[in-house]
C-alpha cells in the first residue's frame, strides 16, 4: 500500500521548497585552502587534540541537524521507517556539512598504536570484550592521517566557496532526500524532492551570484567531497572518544523520536 507522501500530487510550490527559501542569509568568513599533507604519511594514526571540546561540539551540530530535518514539513509526512532510513544513511555528511556550517575547527594530534595493555584497559573502560593476547586486534581503529585530512578538506572547501546559510539548507536538503537508498517505498516522492533542493539552489546561485557561472557546479562538488569520507571514521573521530562504542543507528533512533 502506497505511503500518504506517495499518493499525494506534487504542488508547485511546495513546503519543503518555501521552508528552504525562507532560511536567512549569514555570511560565513572565507579560509584558505587546506594544507596538502605528505601522501606517504596518510596511514598515520592521529586524534583530537581536545576530544572533549571537539564532540560536544560535534554533538550540538549534530542535534541542531535532525532538529532542521525533523523541521521539513515533507519529511514528516513520510513513515517513521522510511524517516530513519535516510537519517541513517546521511547522518554523517550532514553532520559535516552542520560542523562546516558552524565553522567548528579540527586540532589533530599524532598519536602512537596502543599497546595491547592500553586496549585491554580501553575495552574494559567501554563495556567491550578485551582482546586476546598474541591475537591481532580487530576492532575499530582510530582515524587515520588521510581520513582527518579528507574531513579537514571538506571544510576549508566550503569554507573557501563562502557558502551562504541558504545553500547550506539546499545541500542538506540534496543530500537528505537520496532516492538511490535500498528499502526505500517513496522513492520517486524523494527523488521529487531531491530535485527540487537542486533546483532551489540552482535558482539561487543564478540570483545571488550571476558573475560566477560555475558556483553550482562547485557547490556540488562539495557533494562529491562528502561521499568520500567514511561514516565509520565520522562515529569514530567524533563520538568514540567520549561514549566508546557507541551504535549509531540506535542513538539516532532515540534523537529522532525525541523532541528536540
């Protein structure tokens, strides 16, 4: 049986595209580039230099995010299924595109492979079953040099392209509603809407930027940089610091049903 958000006709102005054009304008500061880091150095292990200060901002961002997608009039109207489907799955690039957005910095700091004391002791701390000895350990791995340089990559992109407080609903919106998702029933409604995000931000970068006919391609290459970064190094970088082993589909499941 078809969902309600299927069945229903498309309007031609629709809520998800008047809820996106009413966000207001903020100016965010341009950076520079980012620095290119030694190609041969990317499998170095490396952490946050303040854990603590980094996922409670990671955490904020990251309720502030489903705070705005529990906003979107047309992602209420699909089923509690399908809402957390696409949660699960753009939970991470969302968070990136909200810590981007929030201009929140990465220190990073080398850090040495634990021994097998150190992992023993961290298990134990996280509720987890301690590795053997003699065995290789298979657990999750801390992010590695060439995983924080991608996210810190992804940041000073957007940060350099100056994006508005407008586009940035746009893209989350484009990344949101991803029709290509298995299990999906509302398929050609969130493609509806998918479309429609780009259009929006289409609309507004010929309004607002009409000297820089390449803006929306670079906007989407922002895009393009999310899809690159693991959601695993996401959890691991920024939640497992602080609550260990955390399981994200549960944590998100809990935060979606809340009021937040």
């Amino acid at each position: 049986m078809a969902c309600r958000c299927c069945s229903e006709g498309r309007r031609h102005s629709s809520i998800l595209y008047s809820i996106l054009r009413s966000q207001e304008e903020r100016a965010v500061p341009a950076a520079g580039p980012a620095p290119r880091g030694c190609p041969c150095g990317s499998r170095r292990r490396v952490a946050l230099r303040s854990p603590q200060v980094a996922c409670k901002a990671a955490s904020a961002v990251l309720v502030k995010t489903l705070r705005f997608v529990q906003n979107v009039p047309c992602f209420q109207e699909l089923p509690l299924e399908e809402q957390l489907l696409l949660v699960r799955s753009c939970w991470a690039p969302l968070l990136l595109l909200g810590l981007a957005q929030e201009r929140v910095h990465l220190e990073t700091v080398e850090s040495a492979e634990p021994s097998m004391l150190q992992r023993i002791l961290t298990a134990r701390q996280h509720g987890e079953r301690p590795p053997a000895p003699g065995r290789p350990h298979h657990g999750p791995h801390p992010p590695s040099a060439g995983d924080i340089q991608a996210i810190k990559g992804f940041l000073a992109k957007c940060w350099s392209l100056d994006i508005s407080t407008k586009e940035y609903a746009y893209l989350k919106g484009t990344v949101l509603f991803n029709p290509d998702l298995p299990g999906l029933q509302c398929t050609q409604y969130i493609e509806g809407l998918q479309r429609e995000a780009q259009q929006a931000l289409n609309e507004h970068v010929r309004l607002i930027h009409r000297g820089d006919e390449a803006r929306f391609a670079k906007l989407n290459v922002v895009l393009s940089l999310l899809r690159s970064i693991n959601p695993n190094v996401v959890a691991e970088l920024f939640f497992r610091p602080i609550i260990g082993a955390v399981n994200m589909d549960d944590m998100l499941l809990e935060m979606l049903c809340a009021k937040l």
